[in-house]
C-alpha cells in the first residue's frame, strides 16, 4: 500500500515528520521554497508576457532566518531512493550562485531512508545512506558548517545575527541573503576588502543596507560611512532602505563634520572640499570609521590617482565594501586591483533568466550617413559661413564634430514612430553626445509631437546637469505614478543611478567606447514593474553600441535584435564616455557649448562643430537578429534555426506528436518550445503564413504540409463530431471552433474563454457547462475537439 503514496502523501507522513522529529522547528522548514519568479518570456507582436517556471525546491532548511544550510527533495515512495539527488544539488547550486558553498548539504528521499550528499568533503565517500530516524539535528549540521566554514566563536556569532525584516515587507531574495552572508563572514574573518557586483535592479541598496545592518547589531562596526557620487543615491537611500537607522544615521553636508552618530551617508564632493573649504574627511580620525560602503565602486574611487581614493585611504583601517554592477578594469583603474576579486557576482543575464530583471529587444538603425560616411565638396560651408575641414566624417563625429540637422530629425521621427506603434507614453531616455546635441534632439522630438506637446509640455524634457527646469522633473520623471515627462533627452545624468524603474526604451545616439558606460547605460530598462505593466523594454540603436552585446564581457542577451543596418563593422571605440565631471554628477559639458540657433561663439577659436542643415539623410535597410536562450547569436534563417532546434528536443515527427498528443494542455507544449527559444510570432513572419503553432513546428521541422487553422476547424465540423452532442451544445462548440480558427489553441484551453464574446450569447460560464451534463461531460468535450483538430498531421 505504502507504494502507491504520492509525492506529496511521502512527505507529509513520512519526510515532514522525519526532518521535525530531527529537531528542526516549523520556522526553520521552508517546504515547497520558491526562489525564482520565472523568466519573462515576451511575445512582441501582442504585448503580452508570460513567466517561465519558478524554481522550487522541496524542502530548504535554515539554521537561522538568513543562514540556509541543506536542500531536500522528494519522491514518491515507488521511486529510488536517490532519484531526486542530481534535481537537489543542482537547487542547492543555484541557491548560492556562485563557485563557494553556501547550502552543503543535500538530501533525497522516497520516504524509506535519507540519501546524504555532503558537498563538503573533498575526501572520502560524500555520499551515504541514513535511515527516517538518523535525519541530523540542526545543531549537527550547524556543526559541521560552522567547521568547514572557519568560523570561530566570535566570528560565528557576527555571521548569526539576523537581517532587518519588514522594510515596506522586503526581505533578501535569495541572491541578495548569499550577497550579504558573503560580505558579513568575510569581514568576521578579518577580510578588510571586499567587492560585490550586482547588476543594475538587483537591489545593491537593499544589499548594502542588510550587511551594514548585520555588522552594526553585532558591534563587529560601530560607526559606518557609506559613500555614493549622487545626491539622489544618498537622498533616496536614507529615506527607503536605510530608514530603520533613524536617529542613528547622518548626512555630511554643509562642510560640516558631524562626530554624534553611528552611521554616516555622504557624497564624495561633500567631504573631499574644494577651492574655498577644507577636505572634511580629515577632520575625522583614521579609525573614526570601522566600515566604508562604497557605492558605484566603479567611479571615481577606483581610480588610484583621483582625489575620491584619498577618503579610502584615509579611512585604510576600515573594513572597505565596493558595490557596483560594472566593476572597471582598464589600464589606469581597476577595482579589483583595490577590493579583490568579487566575492560574490549576480550577473544580469541571471536576474533575466530568474525572472528579477526585464528581457529586452533591440532596434539596430542604419542610417545612410552613418553608414556611408560624410566628406564636404570643396569650399562647403555650415550654417554660419564657416569652411567645413575636408576629410571624412563617420558616425562617430556627427554631433561631436558636424551636425547634419536632418540626421537629427530623422532619429527623432524613428523615436515617434516606434512609440505610435507601441505606446506614446512609455518612458523614454535618449542618450546624446553632449548637452547641446540633448537641446536639438529635445526640440526635433518636439517638433515631432506638436499636439502630445500641446498635451502637456513636459512630453519632451531635457534633463541635463546645466538644466534647473529637466533636474525639477527628474523626480516626476523617475515616479511611475506620473505620466509626465515622457521622454527625456540627456547626456550623462541619466546614465547611472537614477532609477526609471517603467523605462521602456532606452534611445542611444551617442558613441559609447566604455562596456562600463554601457552596461550602465542598459541598466536604465532592466528593472521590473508588472502592476504598472513595465515587464520588458527596448534599446534604439543609432550608433552601433550594442555590438558591445557581442563582447564576453558582456553576460546580459537580448531576446531579438532589429536590425536596420547593412553595417557590420564595428563602432570605433571612442573616450571613456560616462566619467563626466564630478562637480555635476557626471554629466558631460561642451569644451564650449554651441548656441542652438545665432551666431556661434567661436570666433578667432578652433572651432568645435560645424552645423549643416542641407544634407540628406534617411533610413536604409531593415533585417531582424534573435539570440537563443543561451545567449548565442543565430546566425542562419530562423527557419533553419527553428529546424534544428526542434529535431534536438524531438528526434522525428512521431515524437513530437506523441508529446502532443499527450500533452492535457497543448498550450504547454507551445510554451515549452518558446522557453527552448521557438520564435513562434517571428517565425510566422518568415514562412509568411499564419499557422497553428502545431502547423508551424511539423510544416518548419518536419516538412508536413500544413493547414490552416480555418481549414483544421472546417474538417472537424464535416467530421461526425457534433452528431454525439445535444443542439445546445453544438452551438457551443461551433463558437468554440471559430475562436479557434480566429485565435488558435490557447484561448480555447483557458477557462475565461466561456466569460467572453461570442461565448457569453449562451449564457454564463455555469450555464453553458449545463448543457453539456456537467463540467467532467464539457472537459471531455473540449479535450475531444483538440484530438479530432490535430488527428490530420
């Protein structure tokens, strides 16, 4: 009898039990642990979304709330006893993310006996088998962790101390609680550098907060300096995440060196000085602090030879954290060369795929003169009756060098014309060349948008270091409550740590030499926000930077790229855009700003630009590019992509429609192939017929000569199928099958599809199932109409 137990009767009368009798309480058992939210998978043509599957684990146990110490999974009692081994490492591996150990233990169970995996042991058998009665106590394994971890009594008792809970109901997701336990056990073991990367969106601020909390409750730091280069970082985190240090905490500013408390926000420019004041970080002791959190590590500080790496090495006695998603490492700056290699990286491409990060899509525009290259005839001269230099200007100097005035337009009118088609309100960034090349582009988007304009003025903002009225609109900007402003034009301000978290394109029409500077830029779309619909964004493309996707620097793919451009040549790699002056936050100046419109200020001067507004410019070409779920470009036709992905799951057509055919939801087979990268709605594009995903995959795969939806419908009405059915039923059926022929297979499988039109003229849902006898006699129904649909392959 006890054979025919199923999971989930296993565990809760023999596995449950067992783990309890074992001593572990209620609070430290996490059953059926859910640590990922499921990768977005996005379906472009009709803006809908849905999630991959979550990752769930059987059972996690957690020595102490923030300390998760061994993974168990399950399996019905007719199962062996190590079948769920492989699945539990592979959840415990995840768990931690990373080359060091943070859930050692793993067990398997079918409700007979425990299969111990100890990942610890480098030596001997890690593997042995324990009877329900010799599951260890939580002290046991605690034992045995806290032995193979170093920790000794005081270190212990600093790694023990629990996170702060109840922050607006945020606690650590998985990756951020492995952050901080990294950074708290090193620090109790004496290490006094430290870097962690985490990309943009995966709550750095948070991250930080948890580890200073821990270290600050311990007494293992009793002051703490936190540092950033923006007033918006330190403004922002001393009003949401760090909010629980009350009075405890301080901002030095004013030149004012405030000694009362016990945790310290401060920008680098407050308290480095200046012309007219001292540096105010001299006026505190070398070991006033115990700890220094360093936000945007990748910025000023980690250059050894900037005057922001003075406060690190006056405070040298200090335990130093660097925090960033983009750690700099270039022939003049390195932070690893100052923190160490990361003890910890949380990679964009994984916040995508867990689900924590948007996926986003990319437009590649190419435009005639980017492409081809602009050489003045003999004697051109701009705007203002200057001779333009002779020689070749590439895509690289318009707007630094020459601007052609209708390549501005044309950027703006492709900016309007892809949010016409999606939607005119989206949050938009344009990253320009300088604050000048922002002023034109503001007013070519403008003049693009007279009645959304009209609207509302903040349509179209600058918002610029030099611009008090853009800098007024950045909180607005920023909330996604506020419709206004929706796009906003910018050079550098915008380009790092300043949270546009419903951003859904990012426009670069700019040259970006810097992966720093770049992956900065992408972070900008990367955050999600499904109640206000914000689950993916786009990345516009003018200028070529996104060839940085190529470089194994780069971990984040797109799911698909547009490409409107023959171009394959790579963007020359310019300055090291993105380290603008520190006195405004980083937001590039004109050497000498050009006027928009009058004469300009030049004269007697070499001059800067040259401004040329009777050259022609147009878009040119249009051919797509996908990337596959590992990230890999694909290269051939994505019929032959699709082709030879399938034939990798399903070795011939009987395959694939036994899986059909067995499937209760054939809609879990579409979304099985979209997650092993089936560009269903792409595809169709390609073949030019609007096919049945059933069609799609047996007429690209297999070479079956498809049917339409319509032409599948119609043979099951001439079938014998309806002369089993009542004539109110029939009526139900033959909408059904309309919606089907109109819709395909999802809408009919899903339950809501009896609360809509047409369905909704016989009736509620209740109802109609009436006139089948039941909702048993109406699922046999519907399951009937899908084998009589796909029985013609």
């Amino acid at each position: 009898m006890s054979q025919t137990l199923s999971e989930q009767e296993t565990r809760s009368r023999h596995i449950t039990p067992a783990i309890r009798d074992a001593g572990w309480s209620k609070d430290q058992i996490r059953e059926g642990y859910t640590f990922t939210d499921g990768r977005i998978i996005t379906r472009q043509t009709r803006g809908e979304y849905r999630r991959g599957n979550r990752r769930e684990a059987d059972y996690v146990l957690f020595y102490k709330p923030n300390v998760p110490v061994a993974v168990v999974e399950a399996k019905k009692r007719s199962k062996p006893l190590g079948s769920g081994m492989q699945q539990g490492i592979g959840y415990a591996e995840a768990l931690e993310t990373g080359e060091d150990l943070d859930v050692p233990f793993v067990y398997s169970s079918n409700g007979e006996a425990f299969l111990e995996h100890d990942r610890t042991k480098s030596e001997g058998e890690p593997e042995q088998r324990l009877s329900m009665e010799e599951f260890p106590s939580p002290q046991e394994l605690w034992r045995r962790y806290r032995q193979w971890k170093g920790l000794g009594k005081e270190e212990e008792e600093v790694y023990l101390q629990d996170y702060y809970k109840e922050i607006g109901g945020k606690t650590p997701r998985y990756y951020q609680r492995v952050a901080i336990n990294r950074a708290v056990g090193e620090i109790a073991k004496g290490e006094d550098r430290l870097l962690l990367v985490m990309a943009t969106g995966t709550g750095k601020t948070l991250t930080a907060f948890q580890i200073i909390w821990r270290l600050w409750k311990s007494g293992e730091a009793g002051r703490v300096l936190f540092l950033a280069d923006r007033n918006i970082l330190v403004d922002q985190s001393m009003t949401n995440d760090f909010r629980p240090f009350g009075g405890k905490m301080t901002k030095i500013e004013n030149h004012e060196s405030e000694k009362a408390y016990e945790i310290y926000m401060a920008l680098y420019q407050a308290v480095t000085g200046g012309d007219s004041y001292d540096e105010i970080y001299t006026e505190y002791s070398e070991d006033f602090f115990d700890l220094v959190v360093v936000d945007e590590c990748h910025r000023g500080s980690a250059d050894a030879n900037s005057k922001w790496r003075n406060i690190l090495d006056h405070f040298s006695s200090a335990a130093q954290v660097g925090m960033t998603a983009t750690p700099k490492e270039t022939r003049d700056v390195s932070n690893r060369y100052y923190f160490g290699d990361p003890v910890y990286t949380y990679s964009l491409k994984k916040g995508i795929n867990d689900g924590f990060l948007a996926p986003y899509s990319v437009m590649r525009v190419g435009l005639d003169r980017d492409l081809e290259g602009y050489r003045p005839e003999k004697g051109k001269t701009d705007r203002y009756d200057r001779e333009i230099e002779d020689h070749e200007y590439t895509r690289k100097d318009f707007d630094r060098n020459l601007v052609l005035s209708e390549r501005t337009e044309r950027v703006a009118e492709k900016i309007t014309e892809y949010l016409e088609e999606t939607d005119p309100y989206s949050k938009t960034i344009v990253f320009c060349e300088d604050i000048e090349h922002a002023e034109r582009m503001r007013q070519a988007l403008v003049n693009e948008n007279p009645e959304r304009v009209d609207e509302d003025y903040r349509y179209v903002m600058r918002i610029t270091g030099d611009s008090d009225e853009g800098r007024d609109q950045l909180d607005n900007f920023m909330d996604p409550e506020s419709r206004y402003p929706v796009i906003a034009t910018t050079s550098e301000m915008l380009s790092t740590g300043v949270d546009v978290e419903t951003c859904e394109l990012i426009v670069l029409d700019r040259n970006i030499g810097s992966m720093t500077h770049f992956k900065q830029i992408i972070g900008r779309g990367t955050r999600v926000r499904e109640e206000f619909g914000k689950v993916s964004f786009t990345i516009m493309d003018f200028r070529g930077a996104t060839r940085h996707f190529a470089d194994p620097d780069f971990d984040g793919t797109p799911d698909q790229v547009y490409e409107f451009d023959l171009d394959d040549s790579p963007v020359p790699a310019g300055d090291e855009e993105g380290e603008g002056s520190e006195d405004i936050g980083g937001e590039s100046q004109p050497q000498e700003p050009e006027p928009v419109g009058g004469e300009p200020r030049s004269r007697g001067k070499p001059v800067r630009k040259y401004y040329v507004d009777d050259v022609e410019v147009e878009v040119v070409n249009e051919r797509v590019k996908y990337y596959n779920p590992e990230g890999d470009l694909v290269t051939e036709s994505l019929t032959d992509y699709t082709r030879e992905n399938v034939r990798e799951q399903f070795a011939s057509l009987d395959d694939f429609l036994k899986r059909w055919n067995r499937a209760d939801r054939k809609q879990a087979v579409v979304e099985e192939l979209e997650e092993h990268g089936v560009f269903f709605e792409e595809l169709r594009k390609e073949v030019e017929k609007d096919l049945d995903p059933f069609d799609m995959i047996c007429h690209v795969a297999f070479d079956k000569e498809p049917l339409t939806r319509s032409e599948r419908a119609r043979e099951v009405r001439n079938s014998d199928y309806f002369e089993e059915y009542g004539e109110e039923a029939r009526e139900v059926l033959d909408a059904l099958l309309s919606k089907y022929a109109d819709e395909g297979i999802e809408n009919i499988e899903q339950g809501e599809v009896l609360g809509v039109d047409p369905l909704t003229e016989f009736g509620r849902p209740v109802e109609i199932i009436r006139r089948f006898g039941g909702k048993d006699e109406f699922d046999d129904a519907i399951r009937e109409m899908e084998e009589r649909l796909y029985s013609m392959a």
